[in-house]
C-alpha cells in the first residue's frame, strides 16, 4: 500500500523569489475573490468538473434522483479558492474517492468504475468524516502534500468512521492484526479523500470502533489530532512510553505549554500529556474555552484574551518549559523558544496565525497580509541551538506515506488509551455534509472548540 517514492529531490523553481504554485494559487484565489464580489452570477463558471462525476440528477443534496441514490457522493474541489469550490457531487456508477497512498490502485482522488481490491484494501460505507483547518488551507491551494501528490481536482479529509462494504476475496492479514469483516464498525485516516461517504482505504489504517464510542460522529473525532498529538509527543521525547512508566524523556523539568488546548490536537496533547505524567499549562484564545481546557485536565489554563500570555507562562513554570507544542507560527513561535528550559524543545505542527482567520474569500489584502507575516517568520540558528541547548521540531503527517507502520503502532496505543477511557471524546459540532461551506467558516473563524464533523446519511 505504500506509495513509491523514488524521485529524487529537485530544486524547485521559482518565480522573483517565489513557489509558482503559490503564485497561482493567489491569482485564482483572488480571481475567485473578484468574481464573489463583483460578478457573482458568473461564479459557476469557476467550477470545474471532472469526467468521474454524474452529470445528472444531482443537484447538490436537495433532492437525490433513483439514478444517483446509489452513487458516492463527495465533496470536490476542482481549483484554488473560495467557499465556492466545496462542490457536493455525485460519481458515477462503481467509483468511490481513495487516497494518495493507494497509487497501485489507481491516482487519487477516484477510482475506476471497476477494480479488483488488492488484498490489503477495503472499501467503507463513510458516516461521518471530521473537519481541520488543514482542509480549508488544501481548498485555498496552500497544502503542500495535496499539492504535490494530488494536485486538482481533490477530494479533501483525513478522518473516517463508517462500516466495511466490501472486502477483497484473498484479503491479506497484515501483521495478523488488520482482517476486516463487511458490516465492521471502523473508524481510521485516510491520506485525503475523507470528505466521501464511499472510500477504498488499506486495511492498517482502520480499526474497528470500541463499545465504549458510541456514535460514527464521535469516532471521526478521534484519528487525525489524536494521531498528530502523540506523533508530537514522540518527537518531544515522551512517548513510547518505558516500562517504569511515563516517557522516555528523564529530565527534571516536567512542564509542558500546549497552545490551542481546547482544539482538536490541543484537547489530545493535554490528556495524552496527563497520562504521560507531566505538568500541563494550556493556552486558549478566549474566555469560553476555559472550561473545555480544565476539564480535558489542564494544571494551569491562560486565557490569552484576558491576561499576557508570556508572563501569565512565566509565572506558571519560573524554569521554562521542557516542551512547548505550537501551531500558531508567526504569533508566538519565538516567544515559544525563547520560553524552552534548557535541553527543551519545540513542536511546531502547524501555521494557523500566518493564514486568514474570519475571512472565507482570500482577497488580494489577505494575500498581502500573508507575505508579510511570511517575512516576518523567525528564523532558528544552528549555533543559537547548541549553545541554548534547545531544539526545534516540526512535522505534518500527511507526508507520511511510507511510514505506515510508525503511525499503526501511535493508532494501537490511541485505542488502548480510548478503552481504557484514558482518553474522552473531544466536544463535537455536528452538521450534515451538506452544509461543509458553513463548516468550514466556522472553522476559519477561530470561534471553534473541539472537532467539527460532518455526517453522510442525508446524501
């Protein structure tokens, strides 16, 4: 299942300086802009199409003719730009959406109207898929991965919860770990193609659903964050757990700083760090996720909206941190290392600050307002490094096709942890598929606590 990656790196092109993806992805966000705002009967005109979609009796969810009832419905994206692109479609008969890493399949985001599943594949009936701002920046064409091994069209999303529809007839067990049943209740990620109620996935990156989660909604809350969450722990030197108990890492200083506690990642750091055995000061963004953040078991919550947040941390751990996990970029990444402990590090996951928050349309400003946050960005230096003792890490699991394995056994210690109810359910937003446009401005608001999840049954 794993995706050939023997091209070689090459130096990448520019134009005055810049990606020239980049470039056109703002030509057509601003086109889109422009369109929006100035002419929007002409709006439909930027909504390509792709020939794996029916071109007829769909109209978006309103009504489903008998032709279409069967098909897989998805959400589509056929190029850069506004709320616009979120197309809900119909495919045509036998096709269903597949990720990236599935290419001995076929290229994502379809696939064949016919196939023979490969023995270490199935294909699931999706119910619920969540929501993460990732998808909002794959819509606007800034998501290196989608970027680099999907392109245009794309069918966004990571998580899946549904039940298996249809196995192959010489299924492999992988490890002896991973055979599937039709009719089994699975939850897992896929490497995009999650916003489907019909998707092929490889066996090893689905497990089935314990007792103890009793919705599909509540199922697609879990894989993505709380996968990014233990995987930044690892880096951070905490997880695999030793057999003495806690993490590998032996220093003295205990403190961890969780930015975002009361989103989606933010919510599994604080109690995977809990279990973990450590000190954990959560910041959030405003007063009305106070009481997420203390009940996912924060020792210390900072409501940035109301007090200073570098001495509100100071105060909290007077020694520093021995980790800080940040995805806000620009805001606070160098307050966040000059705050690291000696022998700390630094997890960096994510941007959310350097991107349009509030703002569903990327106006030629945003684009303006980006470039410079992107000039603004700190830059760590090696010697600084060694000489503070510190470390810089940063990673995005959607680069790792290859490392399959890696993430099965962060998936098998995630399970352990939900059934022996270590680990809660996150609060969920729940909307149906149809309305993925509103999902996604809520989401860009900044206004959002918990997970996002859109369910399929109405499609």
């Amino acid at each position: 299942m794993s995706l050939n990656t023997e091209n070689k790196p090459t130096k990448k092109w520019t134009i005055l300086g810049q990606d020239p993806d980049i470039l056109l992805a703002a030509l057509a966000n601003i086109l889109s802009w422009l369109v929006s705002t100035f002419a929007p009967a002409f709006l439909p005109y930027l909504l390509p199409t792709s020939p794996e979609e029916e071109p007829f009796g769909y109209d978006g969810g309103q009504t489903r003719s008998t032709a279409t009832a069967s098909r897989t419905k998805c959400i589509s994206i056929g190029r850069p730009g506004g709320m616009e692109q979120l197309r809900l479609v119909a495919l045509k008969e036998g096709i269903c959406t597949i990720g990236y890493n599935v290419r001995h399949v076929s290229l994502p985001p379809y696939t064949p109207s016919k196939i023979t599943l490969p023995p270490d594949c199935v294909i699931i009936k999706n119910e619920a898929f969540s929501v993460n701002y990732a998808d909002c920046t794959i819509r606007w064409g800034l998501y290196e991965s989608a970027k680099k091994f999907v392109g245009w069209p794309i069918v966004p999303g990571f998580d899946v919860a549904g039940t298996v529809e249809r196995v192959p007839e010489n299924q492999s067990d992988v490890n002896n770990r991973h055979k599937l049943a039709v009719g089994d209740r699975v939850f897992g990620c896929t490497l995009f193609g999650a916003y489907s109620n019909r998707i092929l996935i490889p066996n090893i990156q689905l497990r089935k659903i314990p007792d103890c989660i009793d919705t599909f909604a509540k199922a697609a809350a879990f894989p993505a964050v709380s996968l990014t969450a233990l995987y930044a722990l690892h880096l951070a030197g905490y997880f695999p757990i030793c057999s003495g108990g806690g993490g590998r890492n032996q220093f003295t200083n205990k403190s961890i700083l969780v930015h975002s506690a009361a989103g989606g990642v933010g919510g599994f750091l604080v109690q995977m760090s809990k279990i973990l055995g450590l000190f954990v000061v959560g910041v959030v963004g405003s007063s009305s996720k106070v009481s997420d953040a203390q009940s996912l078991g924060c020792d210390v919550v900072i409501d940035k909206s109301t007090e200073d947040l570098w001495l509100a941390a100071e105060k909290a751990s007077p020694k520093g941190y021995s980790t800080i996990m940040d995805a806000n970029g620009v805001s606070t990444l160098k307050e966040s290392y000059d705050h690291l402990s000696p022998s700390g590090r630094l997890v960096v996951f994510g941007f959310h600050s350097n991107l349009p928050m509030g703002s569903s349309m990327l106006s030629p400003m945003e684009w303006l307002r980006m470039a410079k946050k992107m000039a603004l960005m700190p830059k760590f230096d090696a010697m600084d490094l060694t000489v503070s003792n510190k470390s810089v890490l940063g990673f995005n699991l959607s680069f790792f096709a290859e490392e399959v394995e890696i993430l099965s056994e962060l998936f098998d210690q995630i399970l352990q942890w939900i059934e022996e109810k270590k680990l809660k359910c996150p609060r969920i937003c729940e909307m149906p598929m149809e309305n993925v446009a509103e999902a996604h401005a809520f989401i860009q608001s900044g206004k959002s606590s918990g997970k996002i999840v859109l369910t399929t049954a109405s499609v």
